[in-house]
C-alpha cells in the first residue's frame, strides 16, 4: 500500500455534520452512523463506500485502482 490516504472527513448528509475517520483498509465500509443526528447514511448509487460518496478522501481500493467491492 504506497501512499495510500487513510484518513477521511466524512459530511453527513442529512445535517452537515464532519468527522475525520479512519478508513477500514481490508474492505469497503457500506453504512456510517452520523454521531450528530444518528442517521445511517450509505453509499450513493454507483459508488462503493460511504468515503467514496461523503468523504474528502476515496477508500483504498479506489486509491489502488482495483476494481473494489462494485457490484
């Protein structure tokens, strides 16, 4: 893993809450509890994690250029 980011700001979407997170390094992470207003957000379609749709930094496997965990 060269250069690889793991560390994201994730933005709720439903209140604009932000937190720096730590991304999971063996998979993609499909749902996320906003610890503000406690809503579960998930990946937007087309996407394979909710850092590749509410974070500042693609997951892992997108860094890496694999194909990830898309369907």
């Amino acid at each position: 893993m060269n250069n690889i980011i793991i560390k994201s700001v994730l933005t709720c979407p439903y209140c604009g809450h932000k937190k720096e997170e730590e991304m999971p390094t063996d998979a993609c992470q499909f749902f996320y509890e906003c610890e503000n207003c406690k809503k579960i957000i998930s990946p937007k379609g087309g996407d394979c994690c909710v850092y590749c749709s509410y974070g500042t930094v693609k997951c892992h496997s997108i860094q890496e250029k694999n194909d990830c965990c898309k369907k």
